[in-house]
C-alpha cells in the first residue's frame, strides 16, 4: 500500500468518522481490538499536537510488556508514522515529535486515586481502557470515568475495550448489554473474521481447528461470546427451575413439598466493605429445602454499622417477620415450635456473641467450623444438582436499614449465576461479590456435610433419595 494509508478492517471504520464519542469494544481474540485502537491513537495525536491520550488497563505491572509494547509495534508497523513518535520507559510514554503531545499509560485496577491524580499537559483527546473485565466491578469504571472527565476535551473519545468473560452474568457483560440501549454509545463487535484478510493462514487454520473440534470454547474465545458455563462455580444452577416465585411455589416442578420442619439460618457478618447477609433455609417435611427471605445490609449504601446494634435493630425486625409469615412460633406451646439454628462463619465471634445475646431464647447458634472452599461448594453442588434446594422469589428484598422494598432480582440467586473460580480453582475469583452465596452454603454445608444432623429432625431419617423432576 502506499506511504500514506492505513488499512483497517471495515467494521472500525465508526472509530474513525462517526460523530459518537462514547465507544465499547467487546470481541473475541484476534479481532483487532487492541490493534485498530493503536491506530487510532497514532492518527489521533498526528492530527492533534495539543492533545493528550491516555491508554490504561487493569494492571499497571504488566502494561509495559502488553500495552505499551503493542502500541508502539502498531505505530513502528506504519510507514505514516515512521519519526513521528519517541517512545520512553521511565514513566511509560510516547511522545510527538515537534511538540509535547503525549500518550501516556496508566493502570487503573488498584485505588481510584491514581486517576485522580493523572495531570497531563493538555486537555486529554482520547481515552482507551483495554482489558476492561479485568476491573473489579462496574463501580470502579464508573469511578476511574468520573475522574478523568475533567481532562477531557470537549470531543473527547472514549473507548472501552474488553474481551467477553465465559460467564455470561460477570458484571461487564451486563454492563454492555444495558448499553444497547444509550443511543450516545457506539458498539463494535468484532470476530476474527472481520480482520482474517490480515492473519496468516496459520494464524486461520488454528482458529478453525476450535471451531470444529470443540465448538462452545471457539464461541467464547474467538466469537466474544459468554458460553455461561466455563470457570462457574455453580453451572447446575437453573433459574428456570430452582427459583420460584413465592406465590407459585405449590406449582413448582422441582419442590414437592413446602412444609417447613426446621429451619437453618446461615449467617456471613461484616462491617466495613463487605456485606452482612443471613440466608434462611427451610427444611421440608421430604428433606428438601427452600430459601425465605435474605436479611441484607449493605455499608456501601447505608452507613457502617457494628455487628451489635444491627442485630439489635434491624436483624432482630428481620427474625421477628420471618418467623411470623412462615409460621414458625406456637404461641401456645412452645415445646411445638419449629426448630432454628443460627450457622455463622466462626471467624465472626462478634457475630456469634449477639445473636446469643437477642436470640438464645428462640434459636440454637453454632459458630461452622468450615471445610475448604471446595469441600463447601461440592457439598453445595451436589444439592442443587439432585434438586434438594430451590429459592423462593419475593421480587426483591426489604432494606431494614431504609425501612423500605428494593424491587430486584434475587440476591442469592444472582450470586450462585455470577460466582466463577479463580484461575487456580481453589478459591472465588474476588471481582464477584459472594457474602449472600458465602451464608448460604455455611446452611447447605452445615445441614449436610454431618448426617448426625438428621436426628435433630426424626422426620428426614426415612427420607434419602434425591429430588429429581417430576414427569409431566
């Protein structure tokens, strides 16, 4: 091709002549992304000697072997910009020749106060975060955009690039599925095969190879495509069939019975970051079980509160309701109440420590001594898998703190669709909230691990078999 062209695949071509300035870049591998976005920051500061740009991604530590490289390879690749850039090292930067316009790299994953203080020369003209998935939540995009906005430019653009995580609920696949429909956004959804005029035939044949051979990891690696399954924690876990609306609970394909016999309440507690949740758990006069109404708080959206005045105050209205709507106090005789027992994370001793303080009179409280993550969670698969446990939908939950309704999904069964290991798979990747999931499976591990348990409920001794679906 001549000196002066630069060739991009077609379906870019809105980065370069569209009026939007607002762009999300979802793909699989080898779809040009990151390269096509190159481009644009070399064209971007040629055209533009007194603007800045910014590439940022997740990790500081690993840009200069993966951004910074691929920018300045990009750049070295086109004729256009031969002796037109002087690329440094100490800080990562690329500079115009002929004036101070700068492109300049950051990491973003850590705390929102390196963006804060980002201080470039001149209004920034370009923005591109690459590996977007790799940020903890959308909270923290929110907030690294909410920082940088005030060294935009007036045209400033932004683009925010991320390959699809498998998981089609991690939060940055809902994210741009909620973004279809902002008409100020452009979305790009590029395949290998909108840039295969620039692989090698290798580069092909090697891609092809997945797609015949192994069909569901070929959409997912090189279609961007969340399969759903690969890296879930809980991938038997079937919203179709194991949540249920609580009015059409006697209709349920799955529970066959909904008399409640006892009842174990996991409990995960937290103060600052994390959440406090209690998941109810109630034991069916068949074995099966059902999950009531989640006790929820968050210190995020309503204040920091100690783990004895929450009990105090809104965990005891939640035990209080709880046990009024599902029936669970014989206000004639005691000795005919449903059972309850409290089942809280051990390393929670405040936690313990009050719930025997307000609630000893009703309920047993037993600090779980947990297995590993692995053990809890085949535990807990196994019950969801056989149809043991179901989740009954309220449309939401109250906040006690707020005193009112939040109309939403449900907790515990977002959470048991999100959940995905970490790349070792002996733990949870961290960029999924589990507090709600963490105290439902201390209840699930707790009631099941030990059959010694069944005593406590002579009901369950003849009951052993699984709860598979009933024929229609």
């Amino acid at each position: 091709m001549p000196n002066n062209e630069i060739q991009i695949a077609e379906v870019f071509e809105p980065l370069f002549t569209s009026d939007f300035r607002d762009f999300i870049l979802p793909g699989g591998r080898t779809s040009g992304k990151s390269k096509t976005s190159g481009i644009l920051a070399g064209i971007q500061s040629a055209m533009n000697p007194f603007e800045d740009i910014l590439i940022a991604r997740a990790s500081y530590g690993s840009i200069a072997d993966s951004v910074y490289n691929e920018t300045r390879e990009v750049l070295e690749s086109i004729p256009v910009f031969n002796d037109t850039f002087v690329y440094r090292k100490s800080p990562l930067r690329i500079m115009r020749k002929g004036s101070d316009a700068t492109i300049y790299f950051m990491g973003i994953g850590g705390s929102i106060d390196r963006t804060k203080g980002f201080h470039p020369k001149h209004k920034v003209g370009l923005v591109i975060l690459e590996e977007t998935q790799e940020l903890k939540s959308r909270e923290h995009l929110d907030q690294t955009l909410a920082s940088l906005r005030r060294r935009f430019g007036n045209d400033c653009k932004v683009v925010i690039i991320f390959n699809p995580p498998a998981q089609k609920f991690h939060w940055i696949n809902i994210w741009c599925k909620e973004k279809e429909n902002d008409r100020d956004v452009c979305i790009i959804h590029s395949t290998w095969e909108d840039v295969s005029m620039f692989l090698s035939d290798r580069e092909i044949k090697e891609i092809l190879k997945y797609k015949y051979e192994n069909r569901p990891y070929y959409d997912y690696m090189y279609g961007g495509i969340p399969t759903g399954l690969m890296g879930l924690v809980y991938p038997m876990f079937n919203t179709d069939l194991h949540l249920i609306p609580y009015e059409a609970r006697e209709t349920s394909r799955v529970l066959q019975d909904y008399r409640i016999v006892g009842v174990i309440i996991g409990c995960d507690f937290a103060v600052t970051h994390d959440s406090t949740a209690l998941v109810p758990v109630f034991i069916m006069s068949n074995g099966q079980c059902a999950i009531g109404k989640i006790f929820y708080h968050n210190p995020l959206d309503n204040g920091v509160k100690g783990t004895f005045p929450l009990t105090e105050n809104e965990i005891t209205r939640w035990f209080k309701e709880l046990r009024s709507e599902n029936n669970l106090d014989n206000y004639y005789d005691r000795s005919q109440n449903i059972p309850i027992i409290f089942v809280v994370d051990s390393a929670a001793t405040d936690g313990v420590q009050s719930l025997n303080y307000y609630f000893s009179n009703r309920a047993l409280i037993y600090p779980v001594r947990k297995g590993t993550i692995t053990q809890m969670v085949g535990t807990t698969q196994s019950t969801i898998a056989k149809n043991i446990v179901t989740i009954y939908d309220y449309g939401g939950y109250f906040n006690y703190t707020q005193n009112r309704f939040i109309k939403d999904q449900n907790l515990l069964a977002y959470q048991l669709q999100m959940l995905i290991w970490n790349e070792k798979e002996n733990g949870y990747d961290p960029v999924v909230p589990n507090d709600v999931s963490d105290a439902f499976t201390y209840a699930i591990w707790w009631w099941f691990k030990n059959t010694e348990n069944i005593v406590w409920l002579d009901e369950i001794n003849r009951i052993k078999s699984d709860y598979y679906l009933l024929k229609s």
